[in-house]
C-alpha cells in the first residue's frame, strides 16, 4: 500500500440525514485532494439521488442516541420535520449545501455516481427515477470491479 | 521542508509542496510552479483563479475551499475541476504562494 491515498469508492446505505452527510463531505473531500472517488447509492441511501425524495431527507429523531432527545419525544408528529428544519438552518449558515445541491457538485467534480440494482430491483424503481447525475444501475460485482485498486468506505 | 528555487529564487516549501512563507512568491514564479503541478499550459481561467486565490488570502488570512471557491471566482466546479484535475483548491493555493485552505467543503 502506497502512502496517499489514490482512489476511495464510498457506499451510502442510509437514508437519513445524517446517515447520507459523512459520505458526502468523503466524496466531495477526497476530490478536492484529488483522489479519484466513487459515490456508490445503496437501499435508504438511494433517496439522495431519488428526484422525487432528495429534497425531504430527514434526521433520524427516533431511537437515535446521538440526539441526545428523548425517543418517546423524537416519535411526536412533526418532531422529525421540526428539527431537520433546524439542522439544515444550521447547516446553511456554515454554507454547507444541501443534499441535492451537494450531490450535483460532487458529480461536477468528476467523481463516479451509481445506484445499486439489487436495491432498485427491491423498490421497483428505474433510471428515470433518480437524478441525471447518476451514471448508472450497477450490480455489486461491477461495483467491486470499479472500486479496484482503491480504498472502499461504507457509510 | 525544504529549500527549492524558483524563478531564480530560493522559497521555502514545507513537505507537501505549499509556500512556508507566502511572502516570498511572486508572478514570475507561477508558470514554474504549474509546471511543477503538472500543468503546462496557464490559460486566462488558470491566471483567474490564481490570482483570486491569492487575493482572498491576503484579504482573508486564507485561501478559499473548493466550494466557496466555485461560488465566488467566477469559475464553476465542474471547470476548476478541469484545470486542476489534482484537486482546484490544493493546487492553485500551491501554485498561488499561499498555504493550503483549511476545509471540509
């Protein structure tokens, strides 16, 4: 193993605000260094790239540790929405984009962008579905083939 | 860190290549420095954004992310990207004399 770091391929499996977040600040990160990067979208986490749902990614407020909130309380109608509000209030204010507006940079970086068909197959969904962005509908295998040579992150 | 001459000058560079004192950079040093980058050919979008680069370090104290750096140069992303294939930030801050941009956007 060489001592950069070359090629990263990054999975997104969540769909949760902050289940999508990490491997999208990995990508955009490590094509600023010019590492060449994957963005791989798996179950949940093809909500990022789904055209009808990327706008309305929320924070996980139920059984969510990290929160520091009260589940009984993260479960209240309209808690979810509330504070994924707030969160990305916060977020704007540091200029942290958005997950839409984030993923089209991180295409306009060059970096590769696929669904994963086991996943599409599960939620009957098609290429029509996502954003023009995602390049294709990839089996693991030829997810594997592309991540060769490289590192593999899964968030 | 290390002592490398550009343009005839002796800089001082630390180990990943930035400027350990921006003051000693000057223009002539750029067409050197790119080459060092791997880049050649200094197009006017090349000049543009290194020149912003150093601007926004000298009025800001430090260089601007990627991001911010397609909002405010007047360059897009998707062109930063394809003239500093090695990463638009790193590079230019390297060929721009002015230390790497602290930032995870």
């Amino acid at each position: 193993m060489s001592d950069t770091i070359e090629k990263v391929s990054i999975i997104i499996s969540k769909g949760s605000l902050e289940g999508i977040y990490p491997g999208l600040i990995m990508t955009n990160g490590a094509r600023a260094e010019g590492i060449e990067a994957n963005l791989f979208f798996t179950f949940f986490g093809l909500d990022a790239i789904h055209k009808a749902r990327n706008e309305h990614i929320k924070l996980a407020t139920v059984g969510n540790p990290g929160l520091h909130f009260a589940t009984i309380a993260g479960g209240l109608p309209g808690v979810s929405t509330a504070m994924t509000h707030y969160m990305n209030h916060k977020m704007e204010k540091l200029d942290i984009p958005s997950i839409p507006e984030f993923v089209e940079m991180i295409a306009d970086t060059g970096a590769g962008m696929y669904a994963c068909k086991a996943s599409v197959d599960l939620f009957g969904l098609e290429k029509n579905d996502f954003i023009d962005q995602v390049q294709d509908i990839i089996t693991v295998g030829e997810f594997y083939e592309k991540a060769a040579g490289g590192h593999i992150i899964f968030t | 860190m290390s002592t490398v001459t550009i343009a005839a000058t002796d800089v001082e560079l630390n180990d990943e290549g930035f400027f350990v004192q921006p003051e000693q950079w000057t223009e002539d040093m750029v067409p050197e420095l790119a080459h060092r980058e791997g880049i050649d050919e200094l197009t006017d979008a090349h000049w543009q954004v290194i020149r912003f680069m150093r601007s926004e370090f000298l009025s800001k104290g430090t260089g601007p992310t990627v991001r911010v750096l397609g909002k405010t140069s007047g360059v897009s992303i998707k062109e930063l990207y394809q003239l500093f294939p090695k990463g638009p930030a790193k590079v230019a801050a390297k060929i721009a004399g002015i230390p790497k941009p602290r930032g995870c956007i």
